[in-house]
C-alpha cells in the first residue's frame, strides 16, 4: 500500500526519457529553490485529447481536492491554520520595505510554512524557524494589524521546546503527548491503547479502519472520545464544500461506477461511517476503465504516531494509455511472480489477482499530497479489501518526468559526486532511469499487492514499525525481480544486465547519498529512508564476508561499491523471504529487531561527511509542484471548454489558495 515518495537517487542525472516519448520542450520545470526545497510545476499530456464530459468530470474533482487544504494544515497541528492566516496577511499587506534582508527572511519562511503545511518540516517533521528575529516578525504582525495575536502565536513559532516534531519519534517518551500533529489532545498513548483495545472486534474479517477519520480527546468526564470528521462534526463545513463539488462531479461522471462510487462517498462524508468509506473503496477498486480517477478522503496514517489517522489527501489523474502498457504486463503475470518469490509458500498468495496496473498524469495534487507528492500510489489500504477485490496501482508519469527534467535544469548531481567511477556513472546514465521505473513497477504493481498473513494475525501486528517493514517488503519485491531473466523475456528489462544499475545505485543511496535528508545527528526516522538503509545496510554486512558491497575511500572521500550482483541479488531474497515471514506470521520483536538494528541509526562520521558532499553540489533534497489552473471556457452563458493554464509563482498559488479555499 501507501505512497512511493520520489527520492534522491535520480535528482541531477540525465537526458533519459525512457518509455515516456515527451521530449524536453521550452517549458520550465524548475520554478524556486530555498531552504532545503525545490518547487517545480508538471504538464498535463492527454488533457487536450479528453472529452468536454471528461474534463469537467475532472474539473470538479479538482475542485474538491483544493477543499481539503485547510483541513490537512489543521491535522499537522492545530496552530498552522492561524499561523498561516497572519502569514497571508503580512505578505498581501505589508507596506514597509519588502527588499530588507529580514523581509527576504520572512519570506523565505513562508515558503516553506506553505510547501510543509504547516510549521513542521514536510519530510523531517521536526519544526522549523525562520531566519529573521522574533521582534521583526512581531514588528511585521504589528504592522498589518495582528499585533494581539503575537503573545499566541510567537511563542509556537520561534520556540525550540514547544510542539518540536509533528509525529514524534522518542524512545522514551509519550509519543502520543508529545506529537504536535492534531489527532489527539489530552490522551497518553495508553489510554488510545487501551481504547482501540476496547471497541476493535478481533474476530472481523473485514474490518473497519478504526480511528481513521476522528480526533481522539477527553470529555468533560474524563471519558476517552472520538470526534468524527464529517459533515456534521470537525472539519464539517471544509468537508461540505467538497461534498458539493463531489455531487456536481458525479453528475458527469464516465460511468456507473463512479456515480456509484462518489455517491457512497458524499455519504461517508455525510455521516463518518467506515463501513461506508470500506464500501466507497470497493466501488473505486472497481473503477478499472474510466480515464479520469481521483483520490479523496483521509488515507495515509504516516503522520499518526499509532499509525491510525489518515491525513486528508485529494488528488485528481487522468490514465496515460499508452504508457500503461508495461504495468499492463507485470499485472498479467502477477500469479507467475508470486509463485516464483523467494518467501516460504505459506506466506504466499494461493490466487493473485485483481492488482490494476496504470501509469496516470497528475491534474492536481492537494492535501497531504500538495505540494511535495508521490511518484506512485497503491490502494486502498484496508488489507482485507486488498485481499478480497484487489488494489489500484498507479505510477505517476508526469510528475517522474518533470523531476527529471528540473533536475536537467541544475548543473550538478549527486551521481557525478557518490559514484565510483567513470563505468559506473555511464552504466547509470544508460540505464538507471530505465532500471528505476521499473523497480517502481515492481514495488508498485506487485510489492505490496504479494504476499499474505496467517490466519488470525493481525494487520496490525507490527505497530510502529509497520510502515518501513512493508515499504521494504515491497522494495525488495522489486529489486529481487528487476534482476530475473523473466524481465528481459517479457521485454520489460532490455537486458539482463541493465538491473545492475538499479542495484548499484539503491546501495549507494540506502548507505549514504539519502542521508543528504537527514539533520545532523538526527536518527533517521522517516519510513521509506528506514527501508532503504535497513535493506543496504542488511545486505552490507551479511555480504561483508564475500566482500559483495565495498567500502572504498578516496581523497577521504567514501564510496560502496558492489562487487557481487548475483549474490547481492541472493541477498535480497533471503531478506524478503525473513520480513515476509516476518510480516506473515506478526513477529513484532523480530521486525523491531531489524529496524532498531539497521535502518535507525546513522554513522555519525559519514552522516558529517555526507552532508559536507551533498552541500557543495548545492541541490535541493526535496521537490515539490505547483499545479496548473484548470479554467473553465464560456461562451454565451456556457461552457464550451476547461483549459489548463500553467503558473510560474509558487506564492501566488498559495495565496490564490488560501483567498479561495479556505473553509476553516
Ligand atoms: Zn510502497
């Protein structure tokens, strides 16, 4: 399940352009750097060829994306909204010197306030500051009128021992108390405990995802309580405008299942049944022919440190049919993958099926998905409905591309400085794009959708730890098969050994190059960077004898080399075969063994050496998009068109958003 997020390994590489027939036109991908960020903006291939039915189909969808912003912001924490809203207000309304340096400061915060949503970094999620002073920003308050908001909202903003990471990762203390995200108030992670204790029913086989769509707090009795998000509830009047757009988008919908699928919905919306939203998944699961398809509701529980919560997510694609065709193949011959893994045959799937396949173009990203977002996507994540109708996996074109080629846009990579040599970085050139996507396949159509657990685990099972387990399941799911001979022969791979490139490089960036992201003296904490090291570093040392990955220094420069691809290969395997059995059988001690061992901490001498590396080339670790506008076409009182038009200015955006979506 969950989202692929798009990492370092390709940024600043190449003029590959494999399997995507776009070719680099005058269009400027990348529009701002700062910070640590980079925003860039994507185009639309296919918008042109839908029907006027289509695009407004899309259009709505669209529109109840951008509905859901404030609720996102709210969820990371509950002071982003206000926050925000004194931030919109200085930069629409200060009239003193706008060129100061602290001005520039200010700014530059703003940036990213809007790029993470809030006042925690998107990736990191510990809380960040701005670089001018505390009295400036006061002075910049003051100045438009906010000045009584400052004793409030000062102290969340510059204050380094106030609500310090959005979900927190201590070992030792509350993880729920000392969360800033907005899930729960009041509560210990206990008294949540015990309460989801309390009502889950063990016995269901279809279970409902309990605690998805509420806040967990205390009556005025003491009494543990959920608050929906719904309608009527928390959210409610961010939750009406989407509803509107949703009905007025099922009034053009493609087909039945569709209309079938927003209406049911509208209705979960309406009344936070789960049953309902289980039952709006199987719809969308179903939806296997239309062109346009969306994301809408709270999906992803990353940012919930009981991993309950979803984060409101929108999004809106539309099908790229021709480059579909690949995961077409894969998902085709699922059974034949599942059968062939190298895990033990009681963890595997006696009958694959159902897996959807389909590489789609974004039209706009929103929630917990605007603007930093994935490069794939694969769900619904309620494991039963998986199991029983199947899942949708998406690789998302038009965004990959339009990281490849803002990065063509930046004279320096990171391949050029933490490859070994020469044949290495030309190997990578002439196949790494290639070899990636397909991994990303792999991962995507058939990673997660392998596999099964024993009667009577529960999903549940691996707590905290559940995220990276699963993303590393399915990434050596992909990298175990990237390499079989059964790639070329389906003429997926172009050859047996383009694979090596994928390797080489997951290596490297699993052992080091994506560390960049990572604060000094930071553990690394964020799911699919735990994955990554947790596989590399596995592989490293139980290759160590056979010397299949090397450490080499050079000019006190440290690069990992691999030696041995068939046994680095193998090694991938009996990791999958272990978490897998891991997963399967609920071993929590086993798979919190694996994660504590090898994908927390990080070296403290090449994390130092790393960073130094990685700040010289002067790239930006992290990306993020603006959206185009889709803008509806009148001609004598109707609409005849929707015409996407594509923006250059990140702020203006989200100002735009904020004027015009703000429900909270
Ligand atoms: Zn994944």
């Amino acid at each position: 399940m969950k989202t692929i997020l798009k990492v370092m390994m390709m940024t600043g590489v190449l003029a590959i352009t494999a399997g995507c027939g776009q070719k680099k036109s005058d269009f400027k991908y990348l529009l701002d750097e700062f910070a640590d960020l980079k925003v860039m903006r994507y185009q639309i291939p296919g918008w042109d060829e839908l029907s006027l039915q289509q695009k407004e189909y899309a259009y709505h969808l669209a529109e109840a994306a951008k509905w859901g912003r404030d609720i996102h912001w709210d969820q990371n924490c509950k002071w982003n909204l206000p926050i925000r809203h004194t931030v919109e207000n200085i930069l629409e309304n200060y009239k003193g010197d706008r060129n100061s340096k602290e001005f520039q400061q200010f700014v530059v915060y703003a940036k990213r306030l809007f790029f993470a949503n809030g006042i925690h970094h998107h990736y990191a999620e510990d809380k960040f500051f701005p670089e001018c002073s505390q009295a400036y920003f006061k002075s910049l308050m003051e100045a438009v009128g906010d000045g009584s908001k400052c004793a409030e909202l000062l102290p969340v903003i510059y204050d380094p021992n106030t609500l310090q990471q959005r979900r927190s990762t201590s070992t030792d203390g509350d993880i729920v108390v000392l969360s800033a995200g907005n899930f729960y108030e009041g509560v210990t992670r206990a008294e949540v405990e015990k309460y989801y204790e309390s009502i889950e029913d063990k016995t269901d086989e279809t279970p409902i995802a309990y605690g998805l769509n509420t806040k967990v707090t205390k009556d005025s009795k003491g009494n543990i309580v959920e608050i929906p998000w719904k309608i009527d509830g928390m959210y409610g009047p961010a939750i009406a405008k989407i509803c509107e757009e949703l009905k007025l988008a099922a009034a053009c919908a493609e087909n039945d299942i569709q209309k079938r699928a927003l209406g049911l919905l509208v209705k979960y919306y309406e009344t936070g049944d789960l049953r309902i939203w289980d039952e709006f998944n199987i719809e969308w699961v179903k939806d296997t022919i239309g062109t346009v398809d969306f994301i809408n509701g709270f999906i992803e529980d990353y940012n919930d440190p009981l991993g309950r919560k979803g984060a409101w997510e929108g999004y809106v694609n539309i099908k790229d049919h021709k480059a579909s065709e690949r995961s077409v193949i894969l998902s085709a011959n699922a059974q034949w993958f599942e059968d062939n893994s190298p895990v033990d045959p009681r963890f595997k799937k006696k009958e694959c099926k159902g897996i959807s396949a389909k590489v789609i173009n974004a039209v706009c990203l929103a929630g917990d998905a605007y603007p930093s977002t994935p490069i794939g996507i694969n769900l619904p994540n309620a494991d039963w409905i998986r199991k029983m109708y199947g899942s949708k996996s998406v690789t998302i074109a038009n965004i990959t591309h339009a990281y490849d080629y803002a990065a063509q846009e930046s004279p320096t990579s990171t391949l050029d400085e933490f490859a070994w040599d020469e044949a290495e970085k030309a190997f990578y050139r002439e196949w790494g794009s290639w070899a990636d996507e397909i991994h990303t396949d792999l991962h995507e159509c058939l990673g997660h959708g392998s596999g099964q657990l024993l009667p009577g685990v529960a999903t549940t099972a691996m707590g905290e730890y559940s995220s990276a387990l699963e993303e590393a399941r399915a990434d050596l799911f992909g990298l175990y098969y990237t390499a079989d001979p059964k790639m070329v022969e389906l003429g997926i791979m172009p050859n047996k050994d383009a694979y090596k490139a994928e390797y080489a490089n997951y290596i490297r960036n699993g052992l080091m190059v994506q560390f960049t992201r990572v604060e000094l003296g930071r553990p690394n904490t964020e799911a699919h960077m735990q994955n990554r090291k947790l596989i590399a570093e596995w592989c490293y040392e139980k290759g160590a004898k056979d010397n299949v990955i090397e450490k080499k220094v050079r000019d006190g420069k440290t690069y990992f080399v691999v030696n041995d691809y068939e046994k680095l290969r193998n090694l991938f395997a009996q990791l999958l075969a272990e978490i897998q059995r891991i997963k399967s059988e609920g071993d929590y001690e086993a798979g919190k063994y694996l994660i504590e061992t090898y994908a927390v901490n990080i070296d403290p001498a090449l994390h130092k050496e790393v960073k130094e590396r990685y700040e010289a080339l002067n790239l930006k670790p992290y990306g993020g998009f603006i959206n185009p506008d889709i803008v509806p076409v009148e001609k004598d009182g109707k609409i005849v068109d929707y015409q996407v038009v594509y923006n250059d200015d990140y702020l203006k955006q989200q100002l735009d958003y904020g004027k015009k979506y703000s429900a909270l």
